[in-house]
C-alpha cells in the first residue's frame, strides 16, 4: 500500500536560513509525488508537483523539491526561509494518478516556526 | 476566479446529532473530493466524485455517513448519530480529469467539534 512518512513533526528555523523537510514514501509504482502547504484557517495550497521528466522541480514562493528514486525522498527546500513561511506543510502521494482516481496520501504534516 | 468554497466553516454538535456540510467546487471542474483531518494529522481519502456519481469510498467511511453530488456541481457530506471521534476537519477539493496535470484544489474546510 501506498504511504508516506514525514520523520519531522516539528522543525524551527531563523529566519534567512535554508529549510530542508523531508519526506519518504512507499509506492510500486512510478509516483505523483506533490507538497502542500497549509496555514491556519486557510486550506492546502500546491507548492509543487512531481510527475516525470527533470528530479528537480521548481514550485511556488522559491520552494524547490528533489524527487530520488534510490532513496524514496521528495525532499522539499528554500535557500531562505521568510517569517510568512511559517505554517504545516505536508507531503503527498497520488494514487493511479490521471487514471481512475487520483486521491492523494498524505503525511502527517511537518510544523514549521520561523524564528525572528 | 472563485475557489473551492465550504459551509459552514465551524460547527458544534452534540454527540447522536445528524450534521450536513456543504461544498462548492470551482465551476469547470467534474471532480470532488472529501478528506478528513484530524489534530496531528495529514487530511485522509474519504470519497470522491466524478460528476455525479460517487466512484470510490474508503472504509474509514461508515454506514453512518453519506454523500451526494446530485447535479454534479455541489456536494454535501451527512453524519448521521455523531461521536466524538468524528470531531475533525472535513475538506473538500476539486480538480478537472483532463490530462494528468488535474491539481486538486482545496477548499477551507468544516471544522466539526461533537460534545
């Protein structure tokens, strides 16, 4: 069964520093790998999205992801990290993406606080 | 462009109540999606639509709950005989079929607390 592990519940950064969450997952297949972001009272909002093609996916608000096939990691990343980076993002696998059904699996979330 | 939209965004039920949710998908889009988040953790499948027909339900959905999309357009979720385990946020999203490039949008989100 498809699954995906975020090993970091809680993680604190200063500001301008570099970010790395990490995220594992478990699929057979070729995955749909995708990083949401969501803050309070809003809902989850698409960082990036991995489908094929270039490892190195480039997504919204200068976050970047690295899909390793030999690792299973879709590890997300920000050179620079803004106090509005503040939030819970989680890391996603679809299943039978663009085929049946495309639910996706999340993790369970990594919480990020920026530090002044 | 109006977004994935939910109502209400806040409700309080006493344990053995029936409570009904409301989404509105964006306009063009044939799909719909219920999750369930609970504290601490990642939203989880519940079911999804594909127009109006319901093609997949999770077995974290029991008898007690039910959804529709009548017309293919908004879709409403129903617990029936609440509890408090079903106290969690309950989202919706929405995504074409075309292609495989069909982001799922996500609305805001019901919060649901049974006493």
């Amino acid at each position: 069964a498809q699954s995906v592990t975020q090993p970091d519940i809680h993680i604190t950064v200063s500001e301008g520093a570099s970010l790395e969450l990490r995220c594992n997952y478990s699929y057979g297949a070729t995955p749909y790998l995708f990083w949401y972001v969501q803050s309070p009272g809003q809902g989850l909002q698409l960082l990036l999205k991995y489908f094929s093609g270039d490892t190195l996916v480039q997504g919204i608000k200068g976050f970047e992801a690295e899909f390793k096939r030999s690792q299973s990691s879709f590890n997300l990343r920000k050179p620079s990290v803004h106090w509005s980076d503040a939030a819970e993002y989680f890391c996603a696998v679809a299943s039978d993406y663009g085929g049946a059904t495309n639910k996706l699996i999340f993790g369970t979330g990594t919480l990020l606080a920026v530090q002044p | 462009d109006t977004g994935v939209s939910q109502d209400p965004r806040h409700k309080i039920t006493k344990r053995g109540q029936n409570v009904t949710f409301r989404c509105d998908p964006i306009s063009e889009h044939n799909r719909l999606y219920w999750y369930r988040q609970t504290l601490g953790q990642g939203p989880e499948f519940l079911t999804y639509f594909q127009n109006e027909a319901q093609l997949e339900k999770s077995r974290l959905l029991s008898d007690r709950f039910s959804a529709e999309r009548p017309k293919g357009s908004f879709s409403t979720l129903e617990i029936q005989r609440t509890e408090q385990g079903d106290s969690a946020m309950y989202l919706c999203a929405s995504s074409r079929t075309s292609g495989s490039n069909n982001e799922q949008f996500f609305g805001p989100g019901t919060r649901l607390t049974v006493l």
